[in-house]
C-alpha cells in the first residue's frame, strides 16, 4: 500500500485506536487500571516478567548467577501478560510506575528494581559478579549496556512495530528503521571482530543485555526478518550469538516465563532449579 499524507492536529488527542497488536492497551497516561495484589513466592527475589528480550535478559542473569553457586540468587518468576493489561495492575505499578516489564523486588532490601538494565546492574553490584572491578573493563561494559538501552528501541518500537506488528505496511517506516537496524548489526559485527565479548575478553553483563535482542535477530528468531536483514553476512555477530547461546544458563534463561512456541522450551512461572525438569533439559537444544 502506497503512504498517505497525514496533517498533524494542532493539539493532538486521542480519538482513535492506534492500531496493532497491542492497540488495546496503549493508552497516553500513566498508572493503574485496577487493584490485585501481586503473587508472592518464597525466595527473597520476586520478578514479574515476560520473556520478550528485555525479560530475558534478567533471568539469563539470574540464571548465571545460580550457576557460580550463589543460592541467595535463587528467585521466583511470574509471568506477566502485557496483551491483558497486566502490568497495569495496582500491585505491578507498586514496582515499577513505568508499567514495563521487567519489574523485580527485593524483600531483603525492601527494594523495587524497574527497568531490565538498572536490574542487570543491580544484581551485579549486589553480587559482585559480571561486571569488572577494573575501571576500563567496566566503562566498556557500561558504554555497551547503554548503547544497547538506546539501540534496542529503533529495533523494537522502530522496525520491529512496522515490519511486524503494524496494521499497515508502509515502505517508508520499514526502510528507515532497517537502514538504522543493519546499522547497528554492522557496529557490532565490527566491535566483535576484535572482541571475544562485548567489554572484551569477559563475559558480562552487556552480552546478557544485547544478546536477547541481536543475538536472537542474527538467529532469525526476532520479528522473523532474518533473511530480510541477512543476518547471516555478520559473521562475527553470528559467532558471539553461537558462543552465547551455547551456556547453559542462557539456554535455561530463555525458558523463563515463556508461553508460546515450542513447549519444550517453555517455563511458564519458575520457582526452583528444580522446575527445569530432566525431560525438559533433555530438549533445551530444540527450543
């Protein structure tokens, strides 16, 4: 379908449904739409989630972190489901005002953590893991965190919204905000052919941030344009994405709160190592 001129209203309102998957609960304020108490589990870390990209991220990081022994990580995580308006209820707002998901609590320090990068930093400070002690190491890993937090909106709401999820199809959204996708697929094809990870030689937390975005895009499992963008010429990018998704942690974080695709791969609520069941680790490698 061809563009059509629009003429912005001098004060714009809302006066018509936006459009989209997710027109139904896209609305121009802030706060709740109604009161239930959130569920609570028994572990200090309560995380109400989804496993979209930035869900992912979080439980890849807790999930790594059980994996160096560290059992006071062990949380519980429900799902949050976005299309129902869920994280507009009153108990959700409590955490996270922005109504986004991630949101994570934790009761040992009676404190809210929103947004998944300030969560990501979170809980590396609080256990001393994934993020350098060495000033240059960790400046590259906050250059990267960062980059990420502003990239991943033009990949998201940008080309992901219009390729994908937008009612209509128009040429001229789709092209601008591939052009600035593969613009960032390049950086990082760049950056990586010198870097073993994103901050260097360690892993961190900048690879659980940007993998769950452009790791699974060069997979050609996000918004299924992989070959639209031919991810496959960034060798680089595919070999870190490869190396990332062979830990066993970041196969196990990409389960969590996961309610589609292949069943294999889905743990819909986690509250203990336990819920990933020998059955299930036996197909992790077919999700």
């Amino acid at each position: 379908m061809a563009n059509t001129a629009y003429t912005p209203a001098k004060v714009w309102t809302p006066e018509q449904p936006s459009g989209g998957k997710f027109s139904n609960i896209n609305r121009p304020v802030s706060g709740q739409t109604h009161d239930k108490t959130l569920p609570e589990g028994k572990h200090n870390f309560q995380l109400h989630s989804l496993a979209t990209p930035n869900g992912v991220k979080v439980t890849i990081m807790f999930e790594e972190l059980l994996d160096l022994g560290i059992a006071e990580a062990e949380y519980d995580a429900y799902p949050v489901d976005i299309s129902k308006g869920e994280q507009f209820s009153s108990g959700f707002v409590d955490i996270n005002p922005n109504s986004k998901i991630p949101a994570l609590f934790d009761k040992q320090n009676n404190q809210r953590v929103f947004e998944s990068g300030s969560i990501l930093l979170y809980l590396a400070e609080r256990f001393g893991h994934f993020l350098s002690s060495d000033l240059k190491i960790k400046t590259d890993t906050y250059n990267w965190l960062f980059w990420q937090m502003g990239s991943a909106p033009f990949l998201g709401g940008g080309f992901g919204h219009f390729y994908a999820y937008a009612p209509e199809k128009y040429e001229y959204p789709i092209n601008r905000y591939a052009m600035e996708v593969k613009r960032q697929l390049h950086l990082l094809d760049s950056h990586l052919e010198s870097n073993e990870y994103m901050a260097g030689a360690e892993y961190s937390i900048a690879d659980m941030a940007i993998w769950p975005w452009y790791g699974v895009l060069v997979q050609g499992k996000l918004y299924e344009a992989g070959e639209y963008l031919d991810v496959q010429s960034y060798t680089h990018l595919q070999r870190w994405t490869e190396q990332i998704n062979a830990r066993p942690a970041v196969k196990r974080g990409k389960m969590v709160n996961r309610a589609w695709g292949n069943p294999a791969g889905q743990l819909i609520e986690r509250h203990d190592a336990s819920d990933f069941t020998q059955r299930t680790r036996d197909k992790l490698g077919d999700a």
